[in-house]
C-alpha cells in the first residue's frame, strides 16, 4: 500500500493481500484472518478466535447454577428473591470486595439482580 498522497494503480489482488495481513498482525487473538470480496469490490474479514475462558473462571457472559439470595444492589441491600439451582448468565462483575458483586440474569437475558460470587457454581456438561 502506497503512503497518504500517493497515487498509483492497484489491483484488487495486492489491496485484498496488504488488508488480509494487516488485519492478521493488528488481531493477536484471532488464529485466522479469512478475506472475502463481495460483488460490490468491498472487502469482507472474518476472525476466527483462538482464546478461550477456563469454565471455572468467573466472568462476564459465564453460565452458573445460581443458588441463594439475589439483591436489588452490589451492596447487599434489598432481597428481591431467592433462587435455588437456577442457570444464569453473568452479565456485569463489580469491585469484588463488595458482599454481591455479580450481576445475573436469565438466560433469556432479563437481569434477576445481584449475588455473592459464592452463591455462583459452574454448570456441569
């Protein structure tokens, strides 16, 4: 690729190759950059990612069985209802340090509330 102001003939082949390895060295985390041009001439990329979440490790988008109280606040104020054996979705985590730091939902993504990160066990299979 030719540097901003210059000018010059490019075919699709070398524009298609410079976007694909550019993109390639910009995501770390993707193991394959595929390109595509449609019928337009735009070009197309799809990312294949290569890390994952260990499925003990608590975060953002984990599935848990939930089982005890769950909160109108991170701070452990208001009981809105309790829950046993319940899968929910984590959807936000806050300062750990505060009594309910994880925010659930169902799995039809309506937010049930917050609960102790003890109250959240991995689901099995």
């Amino acid at each position: 690729m030719q540097g901003a102001g210059q000018t010059g003939t490019f075919s699709p082949a070398s524009i298609i190759s410079n976007v694909a390895s550019v993109a390639a060295r910009a995501v770390s985390a993707a193991t394959a950059v595929n390109t595509a041009v449609d019928a337009a001439g735009a070009v197309k990329l799809s990312l294949t990612p290569t890390r994952s979440t260990p499925s003990d490790k608590l975060v953002v988008g984990a599935r848990r069985k939930a089982t005890g109280k769950v909160y109108g606040t991170g701070s452990g104020e208001e009981v809105l209802a309790s829950i046993h054996g319940q899968t929910v979705v984590v959807r936000r985590i806050i300062d750990r340090t505060r009594p309910c730091p994880v925010c659930v939902s169902d799995t039809g993504g309506t937010v049930l509330g917050w609960m102790p990160e003890n109250s959240l066990q991995e689901v099995e299979g």
